[in-house]
C-alpha cells in the first residue's frame, strides 16, 4: 500500500514525533516498519477514543433534551453537533 500526504492526520504526526522522541530516528527498514506500524496502531486509538467521546457528549445531549435539562455533557454534544453542521455547511 502506498502512503499519501492525504492519509496522514495530525495524529499521525504527533505520534510519530513521540515515537522518534522516545526511540530516535528509525535507521533500518525494521525500525521503518516497526515505527510504521506503531504511530498508526496510536493514531487509530486516538480516533477511536474521540469517537467515543463524541458520542458520549451526543447521547447526553439527546438525554437532556428528552429531560428537558441542560447538563454541561449535554451542553458539550450540542456544541460538537453545531460544529459539524458548520463545518457542513462550510464545505458545501
């Protein structure tokens, strides 16, 4: 698989620098791989934790709007669905 400059996500980037912090610069195709391989592996589970914030926050806001209530979880997943919506109707 080829790597593009449009796969790369600024998680990517902060991982790869903790990763050479840690470990210096990768001087074999090994190390390459084994960098490779765990900036991703970090990346991913970076994403997969914002995800799963994200949704928290909605489901708190849904949850506040069902109990007529405005608790700062719901407030937060309000603000992350406004921002979205945003970002939307920038894009289009």
């Amino acid at each position: 698989m080829h790597i593009t400059e449009d796969m790369i996500t600024p998680h990517h980037l902060l991982a790869a620098e903790r990763w050479i912090s840690e470990n210096g610069m990768p001087e074999t195709d090994a190390e390459m791989a084994r960098m490779g391989r765990e900036v991703a592996q970090e990346a991913q589970r970076v994403v997969e934790h914002m995800a799963c914030k994200a949704f928290e926050a909605l489901d708190a806001h849904k949850e506040d709007q069902k109990a007529g209530v405005e608790t700062l979880a719901g407030m937060q997943g309000r603000e992350f669905m406004q921002d979205i919506y945003s970002e939307l109707r920038r894009r289009a």
